[in-house]
C-alpha cells in the first residue's frame, strides 16, 4: 500500500481535536458518568447505586407501574430493565406481580423496605443534587436542553 494510499485511511487530527471540543455526545456522555460517580459515592451510604435510586423513585407513585412504562420514563429497553430490577427484588426491596388486568403484563411496586430505603436516600440525593446544581452555571437551561434531547 502506498504512502497516499495509507495517508487517505486516517482521520485527520484535526477532525479528532473538533470532535474531542464540540461532539454534544461526547460531552454529555462523559458528563454523565461523573455524575453517576458521584451519585453512586454518595449512594453508597445506602446500599444503592445513583441507576438503582432513578428506579426506585420511578416507582413511587400512587398506582404500580408497568414495567413498560417504567422502561419508556427512563429511557431504557425492557430488558435491560427487568435486569436492573432483579438485584432490587433480591433485596425485597421492589415486588414484581401480574397484572391483574393484563396476566401478560407486570406491575412494579416498592416494598416496605425500598420505601424505607427510598426515604433514607431521599436527603442524600437532595444534598448531592444541590452541589451539583450550584456547579452549573444555569441549570435550568441544562435541563431544558436535555430534556429536549431525550
């Protein structure tokens, strides 16, 4: 293979050095791992991780979700949901029943415990998330952002 030949298979640097400055994905990816490490420390105190805690608020609602409810709320498919939720349900901290209307279908429920839990976490969160908010220079339009992305 020629020289040219080889030179003409790269991505230029400087392609690389406009991705690594302005690609929104990149950015937002590598800003929520340091959010989810943060989180998870913060977590931890707990027993939970940040996803975990995301999941158990999901379910704290009046009537049990379904799991495909759940799974659209947090942008997640199906599968990797019922795999996130079987650590939980070890625990006895979240119930998966039938549903009664649709024997198909499964409802999502916080046990007493995962209440118990979910009431601990709670402060943790809102202490962690305020530090985080303070760090942002204008919140509310990050959140606008992202939610129009999602």
């Amino acid at each position: 293979m020629s020289k040219q030949v080889a030179a003409n298979l790269h991505v230029p640097l400087e392609t690389t050095l406009l991705v690594r400055d302005s690609c929104l994905c990149l950015h937002v990816q590598r800003a929520a791992r340091a959010l989810a490490r943060l989180f998870d420390d913060a977590m931890r105190d707990v027993g939970i991780t940040s996803g975990q805690f995301s999941l158990m608020m999901s379910l704290n609602r009046p009537m049990p979700p379904s799991i495909g409810s759940v799974a659209q709320l947090l942008a997640m498919d199906r599968t990797t949901l019922t795999a996130a939720l079987k650590p939980l349900e070890r625990r006895g901290l979240v119930e998966v029943s039938v549903d009664p209307r649709d024997r198909r279908g499964r409802l999502l429920t916080l046990t007493e415990a995962g209440q118990k839990l979910l009431k601990q976490a709670v402060p943790i969160w809102e202490r962690t998330h305020a530090g985080v908010e303070a760090m942002v220079s204008d919140a509310n339009g990050l959140r606008a952002g992202l939610l129009a992305l999602a």
